[in-house]
C-alpha cells in the first residue's frame, strides 16, 4: 500500500494526475467554458480579473478564462494528434528497417537517413506555410518534423526485440509477419514509447504555440494559446494577465508532460 502512495505522490505519480486534469479540461471545454470564446463585448475591453471574468478580458472584451480552456483544447488536442501520426509513421518504418532483408532493408535505412537529415522546425514551417496557416497544415507538419526521430528509436528497440528467444520461437512456429510485429515485438517497448511520446508531446505543445504565434497555426480568432500570446503583446503594459495566463498554461502542461515522461524514464533506464 505504501508503494502505491509513494507513486501518487511522486513527481511522476502528480504529473499523471495533472495531466488527467488537463485533459478533462480539454475534452470538457464546451462545458467548463463559463463564455462563448468567441463573444466580445467592447464596453468590457481589456478588464481586470474580476468575479464576473475571473482571469480578465481582451482586447475585444472576450473572457480570458473561457479562451484559455479552448485554447487547450487545441493546443494539446493539436500536440496529441500530431505525435500520434509521427509514431505511427516511425513505427512502420523502424519496423520495416529492422526486420526487412536485403534491398527493402537498406531503402528503409535510406527514407529513416533522409528524415533525419531534414531540419525538423524548416519541414514544420513549410507544410504550414503550404497549408495556408491552418490547423491541418500545422499538424501535419509537426507530424512530418518528428517521425524520424521515431524511426531511428522504434528501428533500435526492434532489433534488440527481434533477437528474444520466444520471438525467435514465433518465427521457427510460422506466424505472419503482422501478427509477429504487434503480438511479440511491439509490446516488449511499451513503456520507452510512452516516455517518448510525453517528452515529445510537451515539445510539440511548444512547437505548437510557437508557430501559431508566427502565424502559422489556426487562423483568428481560434482562441489557440500561441496566438492569445501574440495578440496579447502590444498590451503588456496594460494588460500583463493577457499575456500570464496562455503563458503559464503553456508552460505547466509541458511541464507536466515532462514529468510524466520521467516517470516512464525510470522504469526502462531512459529513452
């Protein structure tokens, strides 16, 4: 029992908790949302933090509040869906780079080799720029940033896996090739793909807000936290919570992530 509270209660143990918390968040924010996000009213411009908008109002007199948890909703809804494809396409590949013989081997090393010699935050920029500033475009480019480095892990884990004796077994009893892949090889990594995609995710929610606040993420007035940073800019000085709050959010839910990852970390001596 005390091995259980030590858990919950460990750096790891409270990011899991913190990262249940935003997501709930997240997937409720038509419903904790105490505003439309997208409703201004010019008489409440610029507002302080008061009962009626407990984390002020912008330039237009929208809540901050209500923009902020929309605004994780797409940020880490955005972070999450593009992490998820870079994994899958690493999986596909490092797998095929491992397992695969002869010239198929050695063309799936080249495609991994030419990933990786792409600057990553260069690719970003463009498939958002080609895609018009949208949040498809940005996805998609963060997606096609990040596989390689999924590649050249998930290629590594799967040959050390390849070379287990019940693997082995598998292969001498005649099982396809699929069923080899996803019921004795993929399973042995789990945890050091559960690490990676937290520390990753928190650098694509970086990545994210980042490129939106150079305009390439969801166009206004998507309330997405990289462009509540941009707008709030040229009101700093009177209005500092415009640019706290998307920033302090940005900041814990990678952190979070971060200690999530950790956690994973620990139990496969690092990724």
């Amino acid at each position: 029992m005390k091995k259980y509270w030590d858990l919950i209660f460990s750096p790891g143990g409270l990011g899991l908790m913190f990262c249940l918390f935003f997501g709930i968040t997240a997937i409720g924010a038509p419903y904790l949302a105490p505003r439309d996000p997208l409703a201004g009213d010019l008489v409440c411009r610029l507002k302080a933090p008061c009962p009626a908008y407990p984390l002020g109002t912008d330039q237009l007199g929208r809540c901050v509040l209500s923009r902020m948890i929309w605004g994780l909703r797409l940020s880490l809804g955005g972070a999450l869906v593009a992490s998820g494809l870079a994994v899958a396409i690493g999986a596909a590949i490092g797998v095929g780079a491992a397992l695969a013989k002869g010239w198929t081997q050695i063309l799936f090393r080249g495609v991994i080799d030419m990933g990786l010699a792409m600057p990553g935050l260069v690719l970003a920029i463009v498939f958002a720029g080609l895609a018009g500033g949208s949040m498809q475009g940005l996805i998609m480019g963060l997606a096609a940033a990040n596989w390689p480095w999924w590649a050249r892990l998930i290629r590594g884990l799967a040959l050390s896996a390849a070379h287990k004796e019940f693997v082995l077994a598998g292969r001498a009893a005649g099982l396809k090739p699929l069923r080899l892949v996803f019921a004795y090889i993929l399973p042995q990594f789990k945890n050091p793909i559960l690490a990676g995609a937290s520390l990753k995710t928190g650098r694509m929610i970086l990545a994210f807000a980042g490129l939106s606040y150079l305009g390439l993420g969801p166009p206004p007035p998507a309330p997405e936290l990289g462009r509540m940073l941009q707008e709030a800019g040229i009101y700093m000085d009177r209005a500092p919570w415009l640019v706290f709050v998307p920033g302090v959010a940005i900041t814990l839910v990678v952190t979070v992530l971060n200690m999530v990852g950790k956690l994973f970390q620990k139990e496969v001596g690092g990724v």
